[in-house]
C-alpha cells in the first residue's frame, strides 16, 4: 500500500468520505457493540488522535499498542486483559465486510464458546481473485479444517474465546494461522460461509474500488 501508508496507517485511509476503520466503528455502534480495543502498532498514534476515546460514535475505545508488530495472534494476546474473560468479537482493520455484526451476540452464546466445545467461530468469504486457493474447509457441521478442496478465505471476522491465546509468549511476534490449524486439528473451531460483501483492502486499486462503492 505505499506510499499511501508511509504517513497512515492503513485503517485510517479515506474511502467513502471516512477513515476504513470508522465504517467499522459506526456498525458496531449501530449493533449495540460500544465496548472496543483497538490494537495497532505501526503509526499507531496517529489511530489513536483521530478517533479518541470514541464517543463521538457513542462507544468506548481502548487502545493496545504494540512497541513491536507481534503479528495477528501475538497481538491479540497482547491485548487480552482489556478483552475480559468473555469471548469476543475480531475486526481486521484493512477488510470491508457487510456480514452483520450483531451476530456475534447470537453466535457466542448459541452454542457457547468454551475451551472444550470451539475456541473460535469464523466468518468465511468465497474466494477472492488474489487469494484462489482459500484458507479452510467447513462441514456440514460446521468444523473447519485446513484440509479439502472446497476451502474459502477467512474473511479476517472472528468470534473467539481468550483460551485460544493463553499460552501465547506476548513479547514474541505469533501468527494466528499456525494457533488456528492446531485448534482445527482438536475439531475447536467452527465457522460460517458469508456470500455478500467482503474485500481485504490489500493494494491502492481495491482501496480505490471500495471508495467508489461508498461514495455518495
């Protein structure tokens, strides 16, 4: 994404007349979502200056900064005890998704998540242009695994239990696929297929796409 990154973080690139990220912000305040973390790292103060303590969305904001990127799990990790012992809601912060958020009240509690029965629910994409071979397979029950043919993309939405990352080492930089794939092996995590609306905002030509699509 550089240079349109050099000097902001991804998140807060314009697309439709906002920063990405206060698109994800206003659709959790309109679900009643209104308790959020953000963590970032890179240029992260700049996240943190332009959206405040989110009041003016109508919900509270806390921050968890990384002095070093610890990758996708490490930073959840990282950011655990402003997460409580619930499960919760994750938003990657450079993705658009119109998959409705107040779901996630319904899927954490139906069945609940737990260290013994799914330590994570996903939200699965078809898959995109540049990401062919896709990321996880789902069955008719829901489990996911990394085997199969039929695998879709993770979408980067995911309800999760903090149990998936109590082990996790929070000064080393830890990826999330690797932590994923040896709950899936344990049959723990389950999932969903979302056909609607969903981009990972990866390259200036899908950002400028998606500022297209939400212009007025």
């Amino acid at each position: 994404m550089r240079p349109l990154t050099d000097h902001t973080p991804k998140p807060l690139l314009p697309v439709g007349g906002q920063p990405l990220i206060v698109w994800h912000i206003k659709r959790l305040a309109n679900a009643g979502l209104r308790d959020i973390v953000i963590n970032h790292a890179w240029l992260g103060e700049k996240i943190e200056s332009t959206l405040g303590d989110g009041s003016q969305w109508g919900v509270s904001i806390r921050y968890s900064p990384e002095p070093t990127a610890l990758e996708t799990a490490g930073g959840i990790a990282n950011a655990l005890p402003l997460l409580g012992q619930a499960p919760f809601l994750v938003i990657n912060g450079d993705t658009w998704c119109d998959w409705p958020v107040e779901n996630a009240l319904a899927d954490a509690l139906r069945p609940p998540l737990s260290a013994t029965t799914s330590l994570a629910h996903l939200v699965l994409v078809p898959n995109p242009t540049h990401h062919p071979e896709g990321d996880f397979a789902i069955d008719v029950g829901g489990k996911l695994s990394e085997a199969g043919s039929a695998r879709l993309t993770y979408s980067g939405l995911g309800i999760y239990h903090p149990y998936l990352f109590k082990a996790i080492d929070t000064q080393e930089p830890t990826p999330l696929g690797p932590i994923l794939k040896q709950a899936m092996a344990k049959g723990l995590i389950t999932g969903e297929v979302h056909r609607g609306q969903w981009m990972d905002i990866g390259t200036p030509g899908r950002l400028e796409q998606l500022d297209k699509q939400l212009s007025p």
